[in-house]
C-alpha cells in the first residue's frame, strides 16, 4: 500500500480531481499555499495499491501542466527600497510535486 501526496497549482486542482475520480482514485484535497510564488496550491491524499502507483503517476502527469509565469521580485529585506526597481523575471510554475510513501496499514471506517 502507498500513500502517495501530491502538491499541485490551484489551475491544475479541478482538472486533476476529475481525472483521479475517472480513472477510479479516491483522494482527499487540502488548500495549501506555496513558499516561493507564496501562491495558492491543492494537495491531494492519496492512498492506493502498490500496482496502480504507475498509473496514478501517469495521471498526475497528464493533468498537472507546467507553464512559465511572470513575477515581479520581493524587495530586499533591509536594503534601501528607495532605489529598488523590481524588473520582472518570467519563472517555470506548475507541474506537480509528488511523495510516495509506503504504508504498512489502512483502515476506513
């Protein structure tokens, strides 16, 4: 048995979730918020079969795209703000941060 946590952009959420009830995952969706972009993000919960751990990859795969997104950078900390000119820097967003973790029991009642 595997646990399997998924941390994905709030874009990606709906998508995935429509894809894991199709192709027959249960998940729980928590709201979390990122460290970097400090953006919104879904985690999912999954638990499933050690032989259907591929096939749940796949679909995180398939429906949690990355894409590159422009930012405007945070000011220094205590640095002079008065002659900080923030230039935008385009960064790669999205996509899906996945842990596997295996799980030696589980219940549910």
């Amino acid at each position: 048995m595997k646990l399997i946590m998924a941390v994905v952009q709030d874009k990606d959420s709906n998508r995935l979730s429509t894809a894991l009830v199709e192709s027959n995952f249960k998940a729980t969706k928590l709201a979390s918020t990122g460290g970097f972009l400090r953006s919104g993000n879904t985690t999912f919960i999954i638990g499933t079969e050690d032989h259907r751990v591929n096939k749940l990859l796949d679909v995180i795969k398939e429906n949690c795209e990355s894409r590159d997104q422009m930012i405007a950078p945070i000011s220094p900390m205590g640095g002079n703000a008065d002659s900080y000119v923030p230039h935008p820097v385009e960064v790669e967003v999205g996509g899906a941060t996945v842990f596997v973790l295996s799980i030696d029991q589980f219940n549910q009642f």
